[in-house]
C-alpha cells in the first residue's frame, strides 16, 4: 500500500503545480477579456474623435457663414 497513496511532498508538488495552473488559466481568459474591452474603448475613442473634428469643422463654417451673412468680419 505504500507505493500507492500520493503523501507528503508529493502532495504538496501536485498541489502547487495544480495552483500554478490555475493561476495561469484564469490570468490568459482575464487578458482575453480585458484585451477584447481594450480594443472596443479604442474603437470608441476613434470614432468619437473623428465626431468632434467634423462638430468642429462644422462650427467653423457655421461661423464663417454668419461673419459674412452680418457683415461681422468673423
């Protein structure tokens, strides 16, 4: 029977080496997600400033528009 039960430091190796996995697991699916999230705020960045430069080329015009429409000079 002793050849056939795991005890003592052989235990303690499996169980670290199980730990060790399963921190390396969960740390691979969290960098998956946060990856995937990163790459949306990125895209929603992107387009949010290219919403911003056209309001302000819009803006410009606008205001050019009424400079001459009042004779203001702008």
């Amino acid at each position: 029977m002793k050849g056939k039960s795991i005890t003592g430091w052989k235990a303690w190796m499996m169980l670290i080496f199980m730990l060790i996995g399963a921190f390396e697991t969960g740390y691979l699916v969290a960098e998956i997600k946060y990856e995937q999230r990163i790459a949306g705020l990125h895209n929603q960045l992107r387009r949010t400033q290219y919403q911003l430069k056209k309001a302000k080329k819009q803006n410009v015009e606008q205001t050019q528009k009424i400079a001459e429409l009042t004779r203001n000079g702008g």
